[in-house]
C-alpha cells in the first residue's frame, strides 16, 4: 500500500492553472524529494496534502484512506515550515509541547514524549531556552522536533533549510536524513536545490509549471531525463541536435557540420531526427592528431581552470561553448589548443528544438 496517494490534484486561482492533473504516489518510510523552479507548485502540492489548501479536483489519500475532506489535523501529518515559524516567547520545551496539550495529552506522557522529540534532534540540553538563545539550525532542529512530537504518519517538509547557511545546511541535511530513517517516517521535501534532492532522496519528482515531468530515482533523473527540461534543470547539460544513423545498437547523431556524435538511450530509429546531450563530467578532450575517429565533434579551448583533482575547460563549438570536467592526469590543454571531444551522449526520448 501506498503511504501517501495524489490522484488527479488540480488547483487554479481564477484563470491561473497551478496544478493540472497531478498523480502521485509515495511508499512508505520513502523520502521523495519534490523539486523545481520557483513557482511550479511545489508548496501548492505540499500544502493540498497536508490540507491546508484545497484542491480544485482529485483527491488525497493517506495510509489508503481518503483524507481530501479531512482537516489538517485529522491527517497525522507533520510539517515544517522554511522560516521555521517557532513561538518566540515560548521555551523550546514549550514550542515543542504545544501540539501536545493542544490534544490534551497528560503531563507524565507530554513531557516523556517532548523530551524523547528533543533528544532526537539532540536539544534535550537547551529545553528551556528561548528560539531567541537558539542558533540557525538549532531553531530549525526545534521546528522539527515540533513535528516529529506528533508522532506523525508522515512529514512533509517546505524548504525547510534555505535559511541556513551552506555548511549548516549540509549537517542539517544528514542530520535529517539520519533523524527520516531512524524514525522510517514517509518524507516529502520540497525544495529548489537539485544537490539536496538528488543527494538525500529515495526517488525525485522534477515539476514544470504544475505538472510532474518526471519521478524517478536521483540516478535515473541525472543519467537519463526523459525530456530537455529535467536535463537542464538537473545538473548542466550540452546539446546536441542530428539525424540518427548507424546500424544495430551502435548509433551516431550526424550533426550538421558533419561530425558523428556516438548516442546511447533507446527509442531512436536510423533517419530519425533527435536530440543527444552531455554532462561535463561525461566529455574527454583529446589533441587532434591523436582523434582516432575521423568525425569526432571538434572544438577550441577557451580557457582552463584549475581546481586541483580536476580542471574545467571551456571549450568553443561554434556559436556555444561547452565545459568539460577533466581529471587533471597530466594530459592539460591550454587557452587556444584545438580538440576533439571523444563522448557518448544520451539520447532524450522527448525530443524537441533546442533554444
Ligand atoms: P517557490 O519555490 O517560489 O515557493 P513553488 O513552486 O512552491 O515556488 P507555489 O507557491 O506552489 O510555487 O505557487 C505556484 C503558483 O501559484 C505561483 O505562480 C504562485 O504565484 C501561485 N499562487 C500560489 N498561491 C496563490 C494564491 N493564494 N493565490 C493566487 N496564486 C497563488
């Protein structure tokens, strides 16, 4: 059974379309990051499952019960918010409580379970301070044991460290981690950063203007997006456009400056017209007296930087410029130096121009 189910969610504002049709469905003690650009309807998704929006259309489902009509605190859910949205003259103790005797849970019971809650984001030793006493992450830390209190069936969670700084961002992100799996709660976390998506999830759903683009495993999302869209918005990708040629599974994309792309991905036939793309970690550059494949797509270095372990080229393909991440193995180019880029490029299946 599916822990959480969105089946045919739609939401508008008057004329304005942000959700169409959405279709979902979380397993359980599963994270599944939800993410995409500003305004795609991530929150609008997060906030219809935990009911405080209501959908236009569809339903929502919890634990295989329909939850659509149920208020928000019927759902066994808990949520945490990106601006933490503590009670700043309340103690963390307090902060923490307050879902509890709003239950009227009795006292032994309430302060068992608040101290349990605290002692999992590791702030027993802070109970009664005020959010004011409290650090970034460590108000962060309170709004989730806030959360986690509850004993809730499932968590979703808003963007819920965009307002820490970098390196506290990234303990909190294996923090939270650690906290989802010790507890197996069923997660969705809405977010825009890709890293955090495709580093702490089971399986990422990329959204596009109020519909899901693809759901699949972060491998599947970075390796083998299903349209131009999830290659650019995941990571960063170079395209390629031809027709198909070649013969059993060793396929080319002839470009039209003639040179011959190797492709992989399935669902292409030979004359097809398709688009192809790279990442840059993907790319070798090799001097061009050394290109032993006479079509190889040829460029001029740019420019170089070193980073230690790896150096980036930037490298000119007649109007667009690429970047290739090279293992620094002794083999370096310099600004000016012409190559031959030796790649195989993954095939889009949703293939369309390239602007
Ligand atoms: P962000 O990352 O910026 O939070 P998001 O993907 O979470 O973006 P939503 O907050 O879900 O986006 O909003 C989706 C769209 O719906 C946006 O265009 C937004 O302007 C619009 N929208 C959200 N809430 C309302 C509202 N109450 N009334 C009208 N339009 C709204």
């Amino acid at each position: 059974m599916h822990q959480i189910g969105v089946s045919n969610i739609k939401k508008n504002w008057g004329s304005f379309v942000a959700l169409q049709d959405v279709n979902l469905d979380v397993r359980e003690g599963e994270f599944l990051s939800i993410l995409g650009p500003s305004g795609c309807g991530k929150s609008t998704l997060l906030r219809i499952i935990a009911g405080l929006e209501e959908p236009s259309g569809g339903d929502i489902y919890i634990a295989g019960q329909k939850v659509t009509q149920d208020p928000v605190w019927k759902r066994k859910i808990g949520f945490v918010f990106q601006n933490f949205a503590l009670w700043p003259h309340l103690t963390v103790f307090r902060n923490v409580s307050m879902g509890l005797e709003l239950r009227k849970i009795e006292k032994g019971e309430l302060h068992e379970r608040v101290m349990e809650a605290l002692r999992l984001v590791q702030l027993e030793a802070l109970a009664d301070r005020l959010p004011a006493q409290l650090s970034g992450g460590q108000q962060q830390r309170v709004a989730l044991a806030r959360a986690i209190v509850l004993k809730p069936e499932v968590l979703l969670l808003d963007e819920p460290l965009s307002a820490l700084d970098k390196n506290l961002r990234q303990d909190m992100q294996v923090e939270l981690k650690a906290l989802q799996q010790t507890l197996g709660l069923t997660t969705i976390f809405v977010t825009h950063d890709q890293e955090e998506a495709l580093s702490l999830s089971d399986r990422v759903v990329v959204m596009n203007r109020g519909v899901i683009e693809q759901l699949d495993t972060p491998n599947a999302i970075y390796n083998q997006p299903v349209s131009e869209y999830v290659a650019r918005f995941v990571g960063e990708a170079f395209f390629f456009e031809g027709s198909v040629e070649g013969n059993g599974t060793a396929k080319t994309l002839r470009l039209s400056d003639g040179a011959a792309v190797p492709i992989k991905g399935n669902g292409v036939q030979v004359g097809q017209e398709a688009v192809a793309f790279v990442r840059p970690e993907w790319v070798g550059l090799s001097r061009l007296d050394m290109a032993f494949e006479p079509g190889m797509p040829k460029g001029t270095v740019e420019r170089l930087m070193f980073f230690g372990q790896s150096s980036d080229y930037l490298v000119r393909l007649g109007d667009r410029q690429l970047r290739v991440k090279h293992r620094s193995d002794g083999m370096e180019f310099k600004p000016g130096d012409d190559v031959a880029l030796r790649c195989i490029a993954q095939v889009l299946p949703r293939s369309g121009s390239v602007s």
